[in-house]
C-alpha cells in the first residue's frame, strides 16, 4: 500500500485495498472458525448464533441514533449550502439509519419465528 501512495499508480493501489480486505476477511474467517471448531453440536451453534443476533441488534440500535444525527447535520449543511452532494449524503445516511434500526428490531423476531 506504501508504494501505491508513493508512485500514485491506480492499479496497484486497486490491488493493494484488495489485498486488505482479503487479509482482513481471512483474518476474521480464521477467528470465526474456532467457534464453529468448538461447537460440537447443534444447540452450541444456535447460542453463537443467537449471541452474534444479539450483538448485532445492541451495535445496530447504538449506531442508529448517531447516524441519524448526522444525517440532520448534512441536511443542515445543504440547507446552508446549497451544495446537492449534502442533500445526497443526507438522505442515504438518514434512510440508512432508518431501515438499520428497523432491521435490528425485526431480525430477531423474524430468526426466532423459524
């Protein structure tokens, strides 16, 4: 990634962000699989699963109020503005953090009705 930044050349800066995101995806692949290894039997997965849901629920319903306060702040910032790129940002920010909340809410009970 350093000689990307150095030479400014697009391919290999391409190849390098990729190069992250692979190694970052094994890495967590690698982690993952020790809890899958260790969980011998079925009731063993569906308490890693439904601890993974929880976790996902709590960070999604903590993100969601701070998303939805800085989509409000670019709203403002385009009302200032006028630039459209901040109308832009606002509304996917702001229906981001709408349809994040609603999916924290509804994935539980959609996992737990199966």
């Amino acid at each position: 990634m350093v000689m990307a930044l150095i030479t400014k050349n697009g391919q290999w800066m391409k190849w390098a962000t990729g190069s992250m995101i692979f190694s970052f995806v094994s890495m967590m692949a690698m982690r993952l699989s020790v809890y899958f290894l260790f969980s011998s039997d079925v009731f063993s997965f569906m308490n890693i699963f439904t601890d993974f849901l929880d976790l996902f629920k709590a960070t999604a319903l903590i993100f969601t109020p701070f998303m939805l306060i800085a989509g409000i702040r670019l709203r403002r910032i385009h009302e200032s503005t006028k630039q459209p790129e901040y109308y832009r940002w606002s509304n996917r920010v702001i229906t981001g953090s709408c349809l994040l909340c609603m999916l924290a809410v509804l994935a539980p009970w959609l996992f737990a009705n199966m």
